[in-house]
C-alpha cells in the first residue's frame, strides 16, 4: 500500500528583505510518518514549517493539505484545521495560570451564555496534563512560576489534540530533560501509529536517528536530499548528513581529547556554604583553569548554583566571593568578570529587540569606556570578529537579534560573554539548537579557554557534553550534591545515570 500524502509544498520562496530563506522548495509529508527535518543554523527550517502552521506566509509558492490547497490565516486557524506547531521559542502568555494557557483561544469549549465556567476549564486542563503523563504541573499554577521545561511541556499538551493531523515539534528537546524528552517521544511515536504526521527538527544527529522514520536536509533554504529509515541506518549514515548538510566533511573530533585536569592554585569562585529555596549549604571551589561540570536531571538544583554564582539569587545565607569580594547582584559580577549563559536565552540572555551589535557590546561597555567617550570603532571591530568567529548568519551587525534564527540568537549569547573576555563563565546549556560545526567551535573554544586560566562552570542536560568537556562533574539529585567525579577515558553516561535518578 502506497503512503497517504498529507501535505505538499510546492515551489515555495520566503524573502526576509534582501535574505532568501527559502528558495523553491518542494516537499512532502506522509501520514504515519515522523520526518526528521535537519540543517545547520538558519537554513530555513523553522520558516518552512511555520509556514505550514499559519505564523507567516510564503512570499510565493503554493501548498496543499489532504489534495486541496492550504492557505491558513494564522496558528489558531491551523490548528483548528488539524496543524499545530511548538515552537523554537518560549510561547506561554505570562500572568495566566497554565489552565488558562491551556484554552487561550477555546474558552467556548467551557462556557454557557457567555460564561466561562473556571471550573471546569481546571478540571480539563488538569485532565489533559494526567493523560500526558505530566501529573507534575498543576492547572491552577501560575505559569510564571513554571521552569522552562515544564512551559514547554505545557505547549505540547496544548498543540496536540484528537484533531490533530499534523505536528510539528521545532528543537523543543534541547529544553527538554531525560524525562521530558522521553513524554515527546512516546507522544510522537503514539501519533505517526495512528496515522498522523510529525515533522521534527532537531541538531542531535542520535536523537534524529533513533525517533524519525525518515529525514531531509536543508541547506541554506535548499533541499538537499532525503533518506528514508535504510539509509538512515547505513553504516556512514551520519557522515553523509553531515557533508549534506554543511557541504564538506566535518570531522569526528568533537569534545576535548586531553585528560589534563590540571589547574592553577588560585580560586577564581567560591561558593561557600550558600542556602536559598530547597539548596542548602552548597559549597565549591572553582579554579583558574579548571571546567566543572553539573550534570542530573532539569529539576535537580544545578541551574539555580548558576544562577546564585552569577548574582541573580537572594543567598539566605553564606556567599559568593570571587576576589575576596562578595557578589551579591550580576552587576557586581560582570564587573569582577564573570560571565553568564542563561539558559532562557530569551528573557534573560538578550535584548531580542536590539541588534547583533548591541547585544555583544553591552558587557564591553565598562571596558571600552574610558570616563565617558565610547570607542566605535574598537567595538564594531570586537563585534564584528565574534560574527565571523561563530558565523553568526546575519545581513550585518546591526540586524535585529530577533530575526535571526533560534541556533544563530543562540550564538549571540555566547558571543556576548567571549568578546568580554571574562575571567569566570558560567554556561547553562551553552550549546542549546547550534548546529554541529558551530557546537565544534563553541567546545574548542571552550577547551582553549581552560589552557588561559579561566575559570568555567558548564552546566548541561547533555551527559555527552559533560564527559567529554569537564575537569571534574558533579551530579546534583533534588537539590543535593549526589556525586562527584573527575575526568577519566572511562568515564561512561551509565556510570553517572545512578547518582541522577
Ligand atoms: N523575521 C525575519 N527577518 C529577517 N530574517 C529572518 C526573519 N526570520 C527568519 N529570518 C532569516 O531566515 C533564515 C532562515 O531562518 P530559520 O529560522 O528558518 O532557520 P533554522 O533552520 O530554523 O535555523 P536554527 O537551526 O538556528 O533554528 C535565517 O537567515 C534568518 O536570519
Ligand atoms: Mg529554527
């Protein structure tokens, strides 16, 4: 039996301005299938589906859902057709409780006369979560109150309905931890049995690999090619996306390949015996020339030692001293030269509406302010050499941190803390949707940072990431400390899985 097509696109081009995001595409998308979509950063993925799912429109091109033609007016007016899309970035409505998350734009499913019957509004929405699995969210939180993970949870129960036919799944899982990524997949492996389609985008090549049933390749608002599951499973299988994707051969060498766990004497960053919320007590040394790693599941404390290392959380007792000083605001520790990755780059990382430049010019702003007089061209020159040392894809650097693709924003608030040349960094997920050769220069710079001294705390859900980039890891289960170990050829993701679960 053949396969039922489900969804064409045909000829499509999207112009952002003088950018070509998408340049005659043609595509197909079958019932019971989960197709992976890959593609470096800003290769037009994202565009493309959303173009489906009703957030834009095509600059030109047609499309076709079940044989006729498919022009959605807007997201609402996709998903009631059956498409529905989570999206790269954040989409909760802040001030809301996730109940009403949950039915923004179908309250009439739950009201009478006009009224809207709160009630049961909770009491579905409730029931929505339970038939996830996702008992650990409650409807009547507020979702400011949320953790990133568990927001992103809430849009999936939200996108996926009975009327769904179509869904598309944009590099959600790098948000995702252990847990949340395995309701993702059994929900999409549940949806391509009945029949449905998924369209799954994704920079981790295994995770592709294990879930779709087939792939297709982007390039710069190109298809490349397809394969189905066969030559998915070839044994030179991720050798050959990766030369389509990127267009020439990208070597295996990936994480640091030296086990020196060496480090200078000195403290660069102490946290001595900290308490705040559930952590108690917590306590380490971080050294000049020395990467730590966290590792344990997303709720397990390791993001919030990021965050009061940088400043950002009110300490209810003990310190954080770098220098002999305390640090007691992220003011205070940019200026004794920390650094910072957030982890919820969007509303804590960048000023998504200034520009490129801006973004990576304002930590320098102390630096190359000398009294009052601000160089220009010493900071366009700083700018501009982090563009092209992470090939931030972008007209120039005064394009709008908003408009760039969500691997490329990504960069920007790397970039943003490495034309600083800070002394300490911090980096919660530093890597979250970057495509492979940029993830590749992100880690060399990172090992190349630890042979100048600095001083960096590596925060990551990625076990791969840990092993091969720490000095020392330690595992964190439910605020506590419940494992520390140091560097070693041996060292396998088995071996730390008991301290985090
Ligand atoms: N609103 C916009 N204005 C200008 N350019 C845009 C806009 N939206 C997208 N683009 C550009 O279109 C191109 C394709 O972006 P897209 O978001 O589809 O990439 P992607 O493949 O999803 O990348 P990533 O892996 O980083 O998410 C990029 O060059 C991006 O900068
Ligand atoms: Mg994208």
């Amino acid at each position: 039996m053949g396969k039922e097509l489900l969804i064409e696109v045909k000829d499509m081009c999207k112009n952002f301005g003088p950018t070509k995001a998408l340049k005659h595409v043609d595509m197909k998308f079958y019932r019971g299938e989960i197709r992976g979509l890959v593609g470096e950063n800003g290769s037009g993925k994202s565009t493309v589906t959303s173009i489906i799912a009703g957030m834009q429109k095509a600059t030109s091109g047609e499309m076709f859902y079940k044989g006729k033609p498919w022009n959605p007016e807007s997201m609402v007016d996709a998903q009631r057709h059956g498409i529905s899309m989570v999206l790269q970035e954040a989409n909760t409505i802040l001030g809301c409780t996730v109940a009403e998350n949950l039915f923004a734009g179908r309250f009439d499913e739950c009201s009478k006369f006009g009224f809207v019957n709160m009630r049961e509004v909770n009491a579905k929405a409730q029931k929505m979560l339970d038939s996830f699995g996702i008992e650990k969210i409650r409807a009547t939180d507020p979702i400011d109150r949320l953790t990133f993970e568990d927001r992103k949870l809430m849009e999936i129960v939200r996108y996926v309905t009975d009327e769904t036919e179509v869904f598309v799944v944009d590099e959600t899982t790098t948000a995702l931890s252990l847990e949340g990524r395995k309701i993702l997949y059994d929900l999409i492996h549940r949806l391509k049995d009945a029949g449905k389609s998924v369209i799954f985008i994704s920079h981790d090549m295994d995770e592709i690999l294990e879930q779709c049933t087939d792939l297709t390749v982007l390039r710069d608002g190109d298809i490349i090619g397809h394969l189905n599951r066969e030559e998915m499973d070839a044994p030179d299988a991720v050798k050959k996306i990766r030369f389509m994707m990127v267009g020439r051969e990208i070597g295996d060498a990936y994480y640091r390949e030296d086990y020196d766990t060496s480090h200078q004497d000195e403290v660069a960053l102490e946290l001595k015996d900290i308490s705040f919320g559930p952590i108690r007590n917590f306590f380490l040394k971080l050294h000049k020339g020395e990467i730590i790693g966290f590792g344990g599941l997303s709720g397990c404390g390791m993001h919030e030692i990021g965050r009061a290392a940088f400043g950002l959380e009110k300490l209810e007792s003990g310190a954080v001293i770098r220098n002999g000083h305390e640090i007691t605001s992220p003011l205070q520790a940019i200026e004794s030269g920390i650094g910072y990755i957030s982890k919820n780059r969007d509303t804590e990382a960048l000023i998504l509406e200034g520009s490129i430049h801006d973004n990576i010019a304002l930590p320098l702003l102390p630096e190359l302010s000398h009294k009052t007089f601000i160089n220009p061209a010493e900071e366009k020159r700083r700018v501009d050499h982090e563009i092209e040392a992470f090939w931030i894809k972008c007209g120039s650097g005064k394009q709008w941190v908003n408009t760039l693709s969500g691997g490329n924003k990504q960069k920007v608030s790397f970039a943003k803390w490495t034309a600083k040349d800070s002394e300490v960094l911090i980096m919660d997920c530093p890597t979250r949707g970057v495509d492979i050769g940029v993830k590749q220069s992100m880690y060399a710079l990172i090992a190349q940072m630890k042979k100048e001294g600095k001083a960096i705390i590596l925060i990551s859900e990625e076990m791969a990431e840990l092993i091969g980039m720490a000095d020392k890891l330690v595992i964190m289960k439910d605020f506590v400390r419940t494992g520390e170990m140091m560097r070693n050829p041996d060292l396998k993701e088995t071996d730390i899985i008991e301290y985090v679960i």
